[in-house]
C-alpha cells in the first residue's frame, strides 16, 4: 500500500479556505437546480445535466489541485480565491444564461476564468506534467462554452453538451497517472461537498414548505423532506465514505489517479445531480402535498434518488470491484413505488414512500453488515 504522505505535494486534511471554496461552488449547483425549479421540463432536464457537467468537472479539478497546493502560502490562498470568485460569476450568471442578454456570455468568460486558474495553480507542484496534458483540452472545453454566449439561444444548448462532452473524455484520451491523489484528502473533500449539498437542499426544501399557508404541509412535508435527506447522508457517510479511503489508499500510486477520476469524477457526478433532482422533487412534492401531479414534476422526486442509488452503486463499484446489488435494487425500487405515489396520490405519498424505499435499505444493509461482522468473529 502506498501511503499518501509518500505523495509529494499531497495535502492531508481539508483546510478552512476549501470549505469557503465548497460553499460557493454549491451555490452555484444551486443556481444550476433553479433552473428545473422554475420550469421542469425535459429541455430544463437537458441544460441542468449538461451545466452540470460542466461545473462538476471544475470542481473535481480543483479538489486535485487543492490536493498539491500549499495553501499556507499567501498565492496559492490568493489564486483559490480567484477561482472561487468565478464560480460566484458563474452562479449569478447560470439561471439566465439560456436566454436573451449578455449572461451566457458572462458564464463562457467566467468559467473560462475557473480553467485558467486552474491551470496555472498546478505549474511548481508535482502535478505539472499532468495538467500540461489535461489543461489545453480544459481551455479548449472553456472557449466552445464561452463561443455559447456569442450564439443564438437555441443553439446554446448544442454547445454547452460539446463542451461537456469534451470534458469527460478527457481521461480516456490523456493520461491522468502524473498526478498524486492523497486518499484521506481526496475522500474528504468529496465528503464535505456532499454535506454542504444535502445541507443547502434542507435550506431550500424548507424555504418552499414555509411559503405554503398550510401548518400540515410546513411541518410534516419538511420533516419527511429531512428524513429523505437524512436517509440520503446515512447511506453514504454511515459506511461507505470511510470504507472508500481505505479502498483508495490500497490502490498503487501509479493506478489511483485513474481510479480516482471514475469513482469522485464519473459516480461523483450521478451522485451530485441526484442530490440535485431530488430536492428539486421535494419541493415540487410539498407544492401537491395533498394531491397527485400528472407533470414531470412528479418524477423528479423518483428520478432523483433513483440517480442517487445509481451513483452510489458506480462508486462502490469503482472502488470495491463488486456490484451493491441491494441498492440497485432500491432503485427499481424507488422508480416503481414513488413514481406512481407522486401521479395517482399525493405529494406526501411520494414523500412518504421514498422515505420507506430508503430505511428498508439502510435497515437491510445495516443487517447485512451486523452477519458479516459475526461471521467474521467466529
């Protein structure tokens, strides 16, 4: 096993300045999730996956640039405060970059700023060599998005996929190996993003269930919303978080790079944009707490933990090399048991059975590891 402090320019914990950096990249996720919030259409679906992408693979980049950086130097503190203020740019820019104005054009310009910090931040560290690989493909995904500002709104869409597109192909035809990945650094930062993710979904299911008049819909949609929530932590941080450090750290320091871009880059995503969809489905399941929805509406709440699951289940799979068939499972699960709660039912109903679909999960799974643990013993 290679230990991380063997890694040269690896960090060993996560500082104060990443977390100030994490809350502003969920903000702009946020921003990103507004725009299914406002009008929850498929095309609405397509641009939130696409941003998505696009914003995901930043942040990822800079969880490995904050991995080699020292941070107790005044210009790496300085240059992670300048990618943090485009993101910012990025975020006031994202729910109205899809329409007339100059806002498309400010996203291409501040993300095209995030790149380019990002490139410069790893010259003089131990991944140089690698982002001489990586980073010509990242400007070049960052001038097809800043090209998306100078064309009609229709066609911006086409665009933003390109350079999404781009963007996750970029491991498969360079090599990521010159890189270090400190496993108790890497695993963290992921953690914290998707703490503060849950934790702003909370914020914003419970700001749409205090608009309603209704005390019923206040207080009981708004528990079972932080149930699900809840449920959604347990699932990642009662088990799987600690067991992925020490999966990673078993890999060889010449293979953990590549596992590190499917299992935080790739699952990571599903897992991200899971969180996303279903909060944006928790409220939309609040707004007909006392009825049934035939809109899209209705699906996004099981479209969501179902992503969840998925991404979940990919990430275990990167890491442990073996299926998590019980929450495959719960996904098929989820989609056929919440989906017809949210269109022949109510809002609570879905909220309610997503609720159960998870806790029999957790509970299965909580089993599962009570009888391995004594066959173990014995």
């Amino acid at each position: 096993m290679t230990d991380e402090t063997a890694l040269p320019g690896a960090a060993e914990s996560v500082r104060p300045l990443e977390l100030f950096f994490d809350l502003v990249f969920v903000f702009t996720i946020t921003q990103v999730a507004s725009i299914l919030t406002a009008a929850p259409t498929l095309l609405s679906m397509g641009r939130v996956a696409v941003l998505l992408v696009i914003i995901w693979w930043m942040y990822s980049g800079y969880a490995w640039l904050t991995n080699a950086l020292d941070l107790d130097r005044t210009g790496p503190r300085l240059l992670l405060l300048t990618g943090a203020a485009g993101f910012f740019l990025m975020s006031m820019a994202v729910p109205k970059a899809a329409g007339p104005g100059p806002w498309a054009l400010i996203l291409g310009s501040s993300y095209l700023l995030v790149v380019t910090v990002h490139l410069v931040g790893f010259i003089g560290t131990s991944g140089h060599r690698g982002i001489m690989r990586v980073g010509p493909l990242n400007l070049a995904s960052a001038l097809v998005v800043v090209a998306a500002g100078a064309v009609p709104p229709h066609a911006r869409l086409w665009l933003w996929a390109l350079a999404a597109v781009m963007e996750v192909m970029t491991p498969l035809v360079t090599r990521v190996g010159e890189f270090a990945v400190g496993a108790g650094h890497f695993v963290e930062r992921h953690g914290l993003a998707v703490i503060i993710v849950l934790g702003e979904s909370i914020t914003e299911v419970g700001a749409a269930s205090s608009r309603d008049g209704s005390v019923t819909t206040s207080i009981v949609g708004a528990l079972l919303a932080l149930v699900l929530s809840a449920e959604m932590w347990w699932l990642y941080f009662g088990r799987e978080e600690r067991e992925s450090e020490a999966r990673l750290a078993r890999v060889p320091a010449e293979r953990r790079p590549r596992v590190a871009v499917y299992s935080f880059g790739y699952a990571y995503y599903l897992i991200i944009f899971g969180i996303a969809v279903a909060a944006v489905g928790m409220q939309k399941a609040i707004d007909e707490f006392g009825q049934a929805s035939h809109h899209l509406a209705a699906l996004l709440l099981p479209l969501g933990i179902c992503l969840y699951l998925l991404g979940l289940a990919c990430f275990h799979r990167t890491l442990a090399a073996n299926w998590p068939l019980t929450r495959l499972a719960a996904a098929l699960a989820a989609a056929a048991l919440v989906t017809p709660a949210a269109l022949w039912s109510s809002g609570a109903a879905a909220l309610a059975t997503a609720a159960l679909v998870l806790v029999t999960l957790i509970a299965w799974e909580s089993r599962q590891a009570r009888t391995a643990a004594a066959g173990r013993s014995c």
